[in-house]
C-alpha cells in the first residue's frame, strides 16, 4: 500500500476547498496590504516539530488561514505602493498549480520537451518584446538576482575564463544589492568593483563609465563587465543605454542591463522609449513576476549571443548521457546554475495567453499614468516636496518639514508608519543623496487614482504626534561597496 496516495475523489475535494479559500482571501476587501507579527507570536501560532500520525486536510487549512497566510504581505491590495510588488494574476498561479501537482521537469529536453518547449515560445515573446535578435537565448530563473549572477558568470566565462586578480566591474551607485553579491560569489574581490557615481537625476552618464574604463586600462587592468540600470530600484531611473552601450562596444566590455524592474515597460509606447538601447546589452535581467504581473518566483535571463549560455554552463556528465538534446532541442539545465527546474514558464504562458498582450500592455500604461498623477500630485501641493524626478512607477517625495534633515526624516517615518497602520497602504523608505524619501512605486493592476491621491492627501494632511525613531539619513547604499557588500561575510 502507498502511504502517500490520495484517493481521486478526495483530490477533488482537497482542491475544491484549497480553491476556495484563495478565492476567499483574494476577494476579501477588508485584508490589509501589511500584517506584521513578532517572532514570539508566530512561535505560539505554529510551534516547532513534525506530527508523527496524519492531520486532517481541512484542519490544516483552517490553520493555515487562522495563523499563517493572515501574517503576510497582500501585495494585490490596490494601495500596497512599498518596494517593488508582485501583484499576479488567478491563471498564473493555476499555472504554477499545474507544474507543481504534475511534477513537471525542464532540465532537459528528453523528460519535458511540452514544457521546454513553452519555456522556449516565452522566451521567443520576451526578445521580441525588448528587441532582441531571434538568435538570442533566454532561461528562467527564480528572480532577478539569480538573473544577475547567471549573467555575471557567463560574461566572465566568456571573455576571461578563471578569475583573474586584474578583471574589473563597473557598476553604478543606485545598482541592486543582487549585483554585490553576484559579483562576490563570481569572485571580484572588493578593490575589483568599480562604484560609479550617478548624476542628480541618479542616472549612471556614459562619460563617467568611459573615464573609468580608461584609467583602469591606463593602470593595466582588464575591464570586463558593466551592469546598467533599466529602472533602478531607488526611483526607477533608466541610465542612458545607447551610449553606454557604445562606450562597452568600442573597449570590449560585456554590458548586462539589470532591466527586472523596468524592463517589462518596452511593451508600450513611452516604455520603449525610454528603455532605447537596451536590444543592445550583451544581457538583459528581466522579471516577469513584477511587471509582467506573475506569481513568485519568476525570473529571466536573455544573453544577445544566445549560444554563451550553453558554452558558460554546460558540462557532460555521464548519468546525463541519455538527456543529450536533439536538432532544435533544448536541455535548459545546460543555460543556468540549475538542473533541477520547474515548469516556470507556464504561469507566463496561461496567463499572456488567456489575457492577451494588450491587456497587459493596458496593465503597465495604467500603472505609469498614476506615476504621473502622483507627481504632478505632488509638484502641485506646497506641503510636498519631491526629493527625485521619478521615472517608470516609482516616485520619491515626503512631507516638507522644518528644523532639518533629522527632523524631515522622524517626521516622515512617522507618517509612513501611520500610513500602514491606516490600512489604507503601504509606501517604503529610501535615502537619496542622504536625504530620507517615501518611496511609492505604483505596480499593481490593482491600483486605481483615488488610491494615490488617498495617499498623497494622508502625507500632505495626517498629524504626527508621537516622537519616532529612525535611523539617521543613509547614503546610497552602494556608496560603501568596498568595505561592506563585497567584504567576505565573515570578517
């Protein structure tokens, strides 16, 4: 007898209940976009240890909806405005149901070669959506970072093999933290990562990337990579690809664009407009479960020469034997780090599919509408100041305060914890150029325009009463790469 075996009717059962609960949960106005709990709260809630006899399904449920999945973010909730949110859509997550109830495997062609193939039309959708050539090749990862350190090692192991102590990478101030580590576990030692200062409007200009190049050329360095920002995460800013691209071009240096934000805007009008330049990147990050509206996890990689990607990765074993791939077909283990995969992209492919394109595309104008109301929002009202011009979603202000920056920021964080406790939605915090900023990154197809202007009339007009505490103005948080984010973890 199977100890693990579910009878059909019972499947049926769990299913229709486990349904409707999500359904319930999605269709529940009253979640809030925040429910926070302390760590000896959850304790109590969900003890530590591993029942030895079977528990009823429903029971389990009901455990699960009384004291875990309340004590999450909600970020489908029309005001979640905090960090970068990913707000899905109900075909994809039937499509992550479907690759998880089936077992489905994408590591090679010989055992998935439905799914590979899906992986395959996703990606092909993905490069003609940012204009890359049909000989590129993509493969799907768990998010962003994972893009970025898939990208970083098949830039070194295309142009330089092993480490070598003279490589240098460049990347720009405003870059995400996935870079630092990607670059750490590539093997950059922290005096072989350039951080280039942004401009005023924190975009990365292509002369200061040249005059870099060529003082580390003058001092007999090797210049290998540059990571370029398609919607930075401080304020969505796009640096200018076109010429950076061409500074890359002329001194041999792999350009990666880090694009998990912004990427997914080339499906309109202005997105393509303001992303020119990027069919021109060596490697592109993209993230499909942010602006292309996904479950998590969700990631992509696409490399311009599309075959890097199996030179960087592919490596014969002889358990593998059998897998080896055919004319046309695709083992995905051979493109990445991982060889266990699951069926990523169908969530993708269930839902472009059943939606269609333009609803998406209609999706992300909307959301860059409402960037816009904010700011004009914002520009409009003496109580507000912005603190950057913002660009894509993301729009970076706060309350106008006197008394200094220490007091701008209590009073600010003040408000964004007031904000949540509201229930009306959930902004974050920055520091650019060591001023304190409420970040508000509009995302969600969820999001509508009495939302913003419910949030931009709570910073313009809520009290604040009670004394905060907040740490002290931060600088950008790449500033101190060499003695932080690329030190070795345990020193």
């Amino acid at each position: 007898m199977n100890p693990l075996d579910v009878d059909r009717e019972v499947m049926r059962a769990m299913g229709h209940r486990t349904v409707d609960l999500m359904v319930e949960m999605l269709a529940d106005a009253g979640r809030p976009p925040l429910l926070r709990a302390s760590a000896e709260e959850m304790a109590a809630r969900l003890p530590f240890g591993a029942p030895e006899a079977p528990q009823d399904f429903e029971t389990l449920l009901a455990q699960l909806q009384r004291d875990v999945l309340p004590f999450m973010s909600n970020s489908a909730h029309s005001g979640y405005m905090a960090f970068v949110p990913a707000c899905g859509t109900f075909p994809a997550a039937l499509g992550d149901f479907v690759a998880s109830a089936l077992g489905a495997y994408v590591g090679s062609w010989m055992e998935g070669p439905g799914p590979s193939r899906v992986e395959l039309v996703v990606h092909d959708w993905f490069k003609e959506w940012i204009g890359y050539p049909s000989g590129a090749a993509g493969v799907l990862v768990s998010g962003g970072s994972a893009a970025n350190l898939t990208a970083l090692a098949c830039a070194r192991e295309t142009l330089l093999g092993p480490m070598d102590d003279r490589a240098v990478l460049y990347v720009a101030d405003q870059a995400h933290a996935s870079v630092a580590r990607a670059a750490r576990v590539v093997g950059f030692r922290a005096d072989q990562v350039r951080v280039l200062p942004t401009d005023a409007d924190q975009r990365l200009q292509p002369e200061t990337v040249a005059a870099a190049i060529d003082s580390d050329l003058g001092a007999g360095m090797r210049p290998l990579a540059m990571v370029a920002a398609a919607g930075a995460t401080n304020t969505g800013a796009i640096d200018p690809l076109e010429g950076i691209a061409a500074v890359c071009r002329q001194n041999g240096v792999w350009l990666h664009v880090d694009a998990a934000y912004g990427g997914f805007a080339a499906l309109t009008e202005r997105g393509r407009r303001a992303l020119a330049g990027l069919e021109l990147a060596d490697s592109v990050t993209l993230d499909p479960h942010k602006w292309l509206y996904q479950p998590i996890e969700c990631g992509s990689l696409l490399v311009r020469d599309g075959h890097l990607l199996q030179r960087a990765f592919a490596i014969e074993q002889d358990y593998l034997h059998d897998a080896a791939g055919g004319d046309g077909e695709v083992n995905f283990g051979d493109l990445g780090l991982q060889l266990s995969r699951g069926f990523r992209a169908l969530k993708v492919w269930l839902s472009v599919s059943h939606f269609g394109v333009a609803a998406f595309r209609t999706a992300i104008d909307n959301a860059l509408d409402l960037a816009e109301l904010a700011r004009r929002r914002i520009a409009a009202d003496d109580r507000l100041e912005a603190i950057a011009p913002g660009e894509l979603g993301i729009t970076c202000f706060r309350r106008r305060v006197e008394g200094g920056e220490d007091e701008a920021a209590r009073v600010n964080a003040a408000l964004i914890a007031a904000y949540e406790a509201s229930g009306l939605g959930l902004v974050s915090s920055t520091a650019l150029d060591g001023r304190y900023a409420v970040r508000l990154c509009v995302l969600n197809h969820t999001t509508r325009a009495e939302d913003i202007e419910a949030a931009l009339d709570f910073f313009a007009t809520a009290p604040v009463d009670s004394p905060t505490t907040v740490a002290g103005p931060r600088s950008p948080h790449m500033m101190d790469i060499a003695a932080g984010w690329l030190r070795p973890a345990n020193s």
